[in-house]
C-alpha cells in the first residue's frame, strides 16, 4: 500500500491510495481524492475487505499515513501485522 500524488489540468491537486497484493501484484483498489486521512484509508480497507479478506500482514513504508494511532488500532482489532519497510526500500 502506498500513496501517490499528481494534478489536473487545472492544477488541481490530488491523491491516490494504492493496495496491491505482493504475492500476485493484483491491485486490489485504487482511492482518489484531495485529501486521504487515516479514517478513510481505514474505511476503504474495510471495503475491500468485503470482497478480498483481511490480509494477515501488510507492508507499508513508515509515514504518518501509516504510523498513526487510527492505522495502527485499525490493523490490530482485525488482527493484521504491519510490517514497515526501510526507509528509501521498496521491500
């Protein structure tokens, strides 16, 4: 899972949130929007969840979208390890 950013023509900014499954590298979903706070990433995976299933682990790189306590108490309460990636390491 990672977050991306990019604008329109108009210079309008906005933000993509990416879940791809590492064993296969099937997106799972993508989520755009001005603005992504943890509430909604949260939600989203709640969503996906649905269709996908909880993963046992997720990786994720150590930015507050990732490091903070609604992430975190969302990953614990569905049973999921975060696993966090070295810094400048995609893996």
């Amino acid at each position: 899972m990672d977050f991306m950013s990019d604008s329109s023509r108009n210079q309008r900014r906005f933000r993509t949130f990416n879940v791809i499954d590492d064993f296969n590298r099937e997106a799972l979903g993508i989520d755009i929007a001005v603005s992504l706070p943890a509430g909604r990433i949260t939600r989203y995976l709640d969503k996906l969840a649905e269709y996908h299933g909880y993963p046992l682990k997720i990786r994720v790189d150590n930015k507050p979208g990732f490091t903070g306590k609604t992430f975190i108490d969302w990953a614990k309460s569905n049973g999921i390890t975060i696993d966090y990636i070295q810094a400048g390491s995609p893996y």
